[in-house]
C-alpha cells in the first residue's frame, strides 16, 4: 500500500511539473514502481489514472501525432485564489472551530485558504469519527461488493450510496444476504473488506436516501419508544416540519413557531437532530427525554471551558 501510494504521488507530481505532455514510456521511465514489460506497465498505469480521476485528479489525455500523452493542467487542479474578504475568513474560522472531530486538525486548511482571522469559538459540540467510512466510500466509488461485521454477523452488500441523517452515516445498498434493499450505520460496522471493482451497477435513478430505513430515531435497540414534543421557532419550522412531515405538526403558532411530535426509539438520534437545530428548538417533553437533553447540552458546555 505504501509503494502504490508513492508511485500515485509521484505520478501527480511528474504530470504536474511538465510543460508538454508525456507518453506513457516517458511516464513509466520517470515513475519508479511500474513493471518493466509493456503490457503490464499499462494495465498498472490505466488503474492508477482510474484511481487519480476517482478522486478528482484531472488527468488530460492528448493525441500529439500518433501519440496519446498525458498531463495534468495545474489551472485544473489547483484551487484558485478565493479573494475572501477578512469577515469571509474570520467566518470560516469561527464555522471550522465551533464542531471538533478527534484527531482531525484545522490549523492547515485554514492557512491554506488565507489564514486565520478573528477568534475561534470553543467548540459547541464533539463528532466521533467513523472508521469504516472511508472504505465505504472508496467501495461506493469503485462500486465493489464489501463485506463486514455489523451486531455480530458477516454481511455482503453492493454499496449504493452513503446517506447522512441525524448525526450519523449509514450505507445503503443491495444485501447479498438477505437479497434486497438494506441500510447500516456505518458507527456499527467492523472488519470492512472492499471487493474487486465494477462488480455491480446502481440502479438507473435511484436515490440512496430511499433506502434508508425510515427515520434513524425511530429504531434501535433501547425501549420503549417514546412521543417526544419539540418547539421550533420560526426560522427552523419549514425545515423540521418537512423532515418529519406534516403530520408531526401539533400545533402552529401565531409567530411562526410550531410544536411536533414525534417517536423516537434511538435516544441518541433524537438528541443529534434537536442539537443541529442549535437555540432554534427546545425538548417540551417528555420529562426522561428533556432531562436527558439537558444533561448533555451541559456536558458539552462544561468540555468546552
């Protein structure tokens, strides 16, 4: 993994740093890693410039004579200047501060985009990372089977897409096992193994949010479900009330503001989605679920003294 990984970053730096456009002998000379027989050496290079485009490195592919040549133009790949104002920079600042992902610096992107102006805020609140997300999406990109662990038993599944609801990813796709529409939280699974590419299709149209079982605060394994009843002010009540539909509007009130109900069975998804409503929505009930809100707020104050 190591070797390819330099080879792919040599490759970007050697197709960069090139004022005409290389063929693919010149490349293959330049680029220590490739094999020395022909047809080899273009397989490996033809999967090495799906992997590049794959992430969005856009390679240029152009017919000087008889020759295809390749490069990469640096006005394609380099972000261009964004003239952010100091108010646009120091609005960034607060945006990236205020959210901590563990492990997950911002010092260099902020000084990549113009460094940093203003104060930084303290955190408001702390994601945990996902491990497997990142070969979820590679297998979604490469549209590979993958298998994995989730609650203790091997799954199959042909990626369809991955979904972000109330504070959590979950893939979606077509479960080998059970041989129909399946979604997982990602948080959930272990032991993720990514199959060989192209090993399937997306069905034509679909949108992956389709799949996704119902909405993540109506399952999971706590006990018994409860009706919870939120007040949402009016810049937040279109939203809400489009996310959980019409029928969870109890009442509207004369300011714009409305209350909904609704089930909730997973505690933590429900906490999750009032926390992005930020000081837009206040848990009226029940007691168990307003306390526990509460609590948490608290919690997250009181680490970010």
């Amino acid at each position: 993994m190591a070797d390819r990984l330099e080879r792919l970053t040599t490759l970007v730096a050697n197709l960069l740093d090139t004022r005409t456009p290389l063929t693919l002998e010149q490349i293959v000379r330049n680029v220590p890693g490739y094999p020395e027989e022909k047809a080899s050496y273009r397989r490996q290079f033809e999967r090495d410039k799906d992997t590049l485009r794959g992430i969005g490195v856009p390679i240029s592919v152009e017919t000087v004579g008889a020759e295809t040549m390749y490069r990469i133009k640096p006005d394609e790949y380099y972000l261009p200047a964004l003239d952010l104002t100091p108010e646009e920079q120091a609005a960034i600042h607060v945006a990236v501060t205020a959210v901590r992902l563990p492990g997950v610096g911002t010092d260099t992107a902020l000084w990549k985009i113009g460094g940093q102006e203003g104060e930084a805020v303290p955190a408001l609140a702390s994601l945990p990372t996902t491990p497997a997300l990142a070969e979820l999406f590679d297998a979604y990109r490469k549209r590979a089977t993958v298998t994995f662990t989730h609650r203790g038993a091997t799954r199959r599944l042909d990626p369809y897409g991955l979904v972000f609801r109330r504070g959590h990813w979950y893939v979606v796709g077509r479960d080998h096992d059970r041989e129909g529409p399946r979604s997982f939280r990602a948080d959930r699974i272990d032991g993720v193994t990514v199959g060989a590419p192209g090993a399937f299709t997306v069905p034509e149209g679909l949108d992956p949010a389709t799949l996704l079982r119902d909405d993540p605060m109506r399952f999971g394994s706590e006990e018994p479900s409860v009706e919870a009843r939120i007040l949402v002010d009016a810049e937040q009540a279109a939203f809400v009330v489009e996310e959980l539909g019409e029928a969870a509007v109890e009442s509207r009130n004369g300011d714009g503001s409305v209350v909904v109900t609704t089930t909730v069975t997973n505690r933590a998804a429900f906490l999750s989605f009032v926390l992005g409503l930020l000081d837009r929505a206040e848990v009226l009930g029940p007691p168990e679920l307003r306390t526990r809100m509460v609590d948490w707020l608290d919690a997250i104050a009181a680490g970010a003294a």
